[in-house]
C-alpha cells in the first residue's frame, strides 16, 4: 500500500512541476490579509473542502473547523501546530475556488496580531508552504482513491453482467436440450403418423370393398 501512495505521490508532484506558491495580500472575512494561495490540479472546491477538514485534524490539535456559508470559508479556531504556531495557538482561513478542471485553494494563517508571511515570518513562512504542499498531496490522493472505488464499482458491475451472461447461456443450453427433446418426440410421432395414415389407408380400402359389395346386393333386390 506505501508503494502505491508513493507512486501516486510522484505522479501527482511530476504533473504538479510548474505549478507555483502564490504569497500576497487577498479579501477574506477579516479583511485583506497575508495568504498563501495554489491551484490543485483536477480537482473540485467541494471535495477539497471536505479533504482539507479532514486533513486538519490529521495535522493539527485542539482546532476545530467549520464552514461558514455566508463567507464560503472554513475557519479552524485555536489550533495547535507547531512548525507554524510554536507554542501559541492559530486561526487558519480557507477558501476554496473552482478554476476550470482545477481548484485554488487559498489560506489564511492568523497567528495573533499577525498573519503569517514570508517577510516577518521566515521559516514559519516556509512550513506553512509546506503544510499547503502536503495538503495538495492529501487530495490527490483522495481524489485517486475515489477514481479507484468508481472504478471497482465498474468492474462490479461488469463481473454481475457476465454472471448474468453466464446464467443465460446455461438456460439457453436448456432450451436447446428441451428443443431437442421435443424434436424427437416429434420425429417418433411423425413415423408414428405415416404408419398409423397407411393403416387407415388399408382400412379404408378394405372398407371400400365392404361397401361396393352391399352395393351390388342392393342393386339385385331392386332388379
């Protein structure tokens, strides 16, 4: 299963090679603030919600995140994380677009009177790159893993098709079993039919006789 991930790792980040962190200063519900920004290709803003609050809890402590309709943005209060936070604390802001076949995903880290930056921060800035990186990888593989499920409810349902298929053709082998039956029943009944038809024939014949002899008796009493 580790080799598989890792293959999918790989693939995600070779096709993901050109693809840039984006650092700058966008709207959100507290205003305009410092974020980091990057579009995940071939994927949706709905799933990438959903991977990113699971991905949270994974990654994080003591925050819970919830989405807020009236922003569109989902919102992690006091969480832990160390290689961002240190010992204190962090909001984080996320919003997630839809652009095109990808999704952009940008987020907020609200570290206490500051939001985090590559200027102020340093390091801080760094791992907070990463954390998005490794977020990214997160839904790539989500995404892969729902691509592999819809493609073994396919197979499923194809496996069911050829029991189907094999079904039919032993109830076609029946069939023809019976037919066969049937035709030489109605062979034999046949054979029987010409036998019995050339009796009747011969009977027929004697009866003529019978018949043309009254005849002629009738015809001498009447003479």
């Amino acid at each position: 299963m580790k080799t598989i991930y890792t293959i999918i790792i790989l693939m995600f980040l070779y096709s993901f090679a050109d693809a840039q962190i984006e650092e700058g200063r966008r709207y959100m519900s507290q205003g305009t603030n410092n974020s980091i920004s990057l579009e995940i290709p071939n994927a949706d803003a709905k799933m990438t919600k959903k991977v990113w609050t699971k991905y949270l809890k994974d990654k994080t402590k003591g925050g819970k995140t919830k989405y807020t309709r009236k922003t569109d943005e989902s919102f992690t209060d006091d969480a832990e994380y160390v290689p961002i936070g240190g010992a204190n604390t962090l909001d984080i802001y996320a919003k997630f677009e839809d652009a095109g076949e990808n999704c952009r995903a940008t987020i907020w880290f609200d570290l206490g009177g500051a939001y985090l930056n590559s200027e102020m921060h340093g390091d801080k800035y760094n791992e907070g790159e990463k954390f998005l990186m490794r977020f990214a990888i997160a839904v790539a593989i989500e995404k892969t893993e729902e691509e592999l499920a819809e493609e073994e409810k396919k197979q499923k349902n194809l496996e069911k098709d050829l029991d189907k298929l094999k079904k039919d053709k032993d109830g076609y082998h029946k069939d023809i079993e019976e037919a066969k039956q049937k035709i030489a029943e109605a062979e034999a009944n046949i054979e029987q039919n010409i036998k019995d038809q050339a009796s009747t024939e011969t009977a027929i014949e004697i009866q003529d006789k019978v018949i043309n002899k009254i005849k002629e008796r009738l015809k001498s009493l009447k003479e």
